[in-house]
C-alpha cells in the first residue's frame, strides 16, 4: 500500500513544517503533496523548501491563485491519478486541526472500504476549543446536511479522508462543481451513490491554534444552497461503479462504524 496525503494550503506557513513533520512521523512512508494557491505569507516558498529536504517525499503543486477548496482539493487529486502511482489518498487539513496520529487508523480501515471518512460525532462529539455556539452550529448544519441528502453517514462536512485510488478514479471530477466546503459533502454523494462502499472512524477534532479560519458568509451561502442541489442529481449507470451498475436497486449503507480499527484518541500525538 502506497499511500499520499494531499493538503490544501493558503497562509499555512505558521503550521506546514510542524504538519510536515507530524504525518512523516507517522508509520507506513506516507508521502505528501502540498497544494499551494500562491499564498502571500510565503507558504508555497516554505513548501518548497521541505520539498528540497525531503525529496521524494514531499511534492508541491503551485497554483496561480486562490479559487476556493474544491478547486485545489480537485487540482490535487488530479495530480496523483496523472503523475503518481500512490493507491491510498488522504485529504486533512494543514492547520493539524486533524491529528496525522489517526493516519495509519484510516489505511487500516481502507483496506475493506473505497472511502474512509472520518467522524466528529461518530462518538458524541469529539471536538476540541470550539464553544457551545459553534458546536451546535456544526452539529444542526450535519445533521442538516444529512437529512437533505438522504446519507447515512454522521460527519459529512469533515475533511479528513481515505480514498482508494480507484474511487477518486471512478468519480468524474470533471463533474464535481462545489468549489467551497460543501465540496466534502459532494464528494462523500458521488461515492455513496455510485455503489461505493464508504465508512467512518471516530476523530477528535482540534481548533486550530494557529493562522486564521477560511470560513466566510459566502461559503457557509453556498453550502446552504449546494446541499439541497445535491438529492437532485441523478448518476447515469454509466457513471455508476461495476457493482452498482449490475443492480437496479439504490447503493445501500453498510455498517459504517469502524472504530474498531482507529487508535485510542486518547494516544493520538499532537505536534504543536
């Protein structure tokens, strides 16, 4: 198993060598590729530089500017399905608001399922530094989300994810049109609804310590919008995986709790 993560930065220069240092910490030789939107606090430069250091194991894809996280994430994608054989790719965050502890949890959980998600309410809620505010924000905006959605799934907003290279295959990204962070949800649709098997493993989410939150009124917009778009679409059967395709039935939702493959949040290191 050959596995890469892929990681959205802009202004991430306070955190990237520290993010750097915790997933190449992490057992199973897992790669990195940083995906810079020309970030002005000199992120891309600081990219390059860990590049140098580590070569082989650290890759930067630069891009012109910023056009939001669908956009990058997809730019990202495409770049290892193009360039690289790597057969496991995770998306986290730069800001270590997801522990790169959890990593070798997801790749075990990955060997059984196309995509791994992981969950901030699979166990309660498992988030760290947020107030009562923002947390039942976060948590009516899920359930929200998966109610007018129809998915199963108990975190589908989070950003912490395992995808077997032949499912970001099967998916056209070509087709993918969120490009804030309803971009997660859309995703986590497209897999569901073409037959391939998704499950998930607690997480414990951390505020970020450093830099700023990308969130703005104009995403959380769109993501009120995108997501009642999202029932409507329909996938053709020849968008549809092998196995989906040879059934007349809707994909069904199997038992997705696998926590019995993630560490003990309580041992997850923080690298701070």
């Amino acid at each position: 198993m050959k596995a890469i993560v892929v990681v959205p930065t802009y202004n991430e220069r306070e955190n990237l060598a520290n993010f750097v240092a915790s997933v190449r910490a992490q057992p199973g030789n897992i790669d990195i590729l940083v995906v810079d939107d020309n970030s002005p606090d000199g992120t891309g430069d600081l990219a390059d530089e860990l590049a140098a250091r580590f070569p082989g194991s650290v890759s930067v894809l630069h891009r012109k500017r910023k056009e939001g996280l669908g956009p990058a994430y997809l730019a990202g994608f495409q770049h290892v399905l193009t360039h690289m054989d790597h057969d496991r790719i995770i998306q986290m965050d730069a800001d270590l608001s997801h522990d790169p502890a959890y990593l070798p949890a997801f790749l075990k959980a990955s060997e059984t399922h196309d995509l791994v998600l992981g969950s901030r309410y699979l166990k309660g809620i498992s988030v760290v530094n947020w107030d009562f505010k923002r947390l039942l924000l976060s948590k009516t905006a899920s359930q929200y989300v998966r109610i007018a959605t129809g998915l199963p799934f108990t975190d589908l907003t989070g950003g912490f994810k395992c995808w077997r290279r032949q499912t970001l295959e099967g998916i056209d990204l070509r087709k993918v049109s969120a490009r804030g962070y309803i971009f997660q949800t859309e995703m986590t649709y497209r897999a569901h609804r073409m037959g391939f098997l998704v499950g998930e493993i607690p997480i414990i989410f951390y505020e970020r310590n450093l830099g700023r939150s990308k969130i703005s009124g104009p995403i959380i917009v769109e993501a009120l919008f995108r997501v009642g778009l999202l029932r409507f679409k329909r996938l053709g059967r020849n968008e549809m995986s092998p196995t989906a395709a040879s059934s007349t039935s809707p994909p069904k939702s199997l038992p997705c709790d696998l926590s019995a493959t993630a560490q003990d949040p309580a041992r997850a290191t923080r690298y701070r």
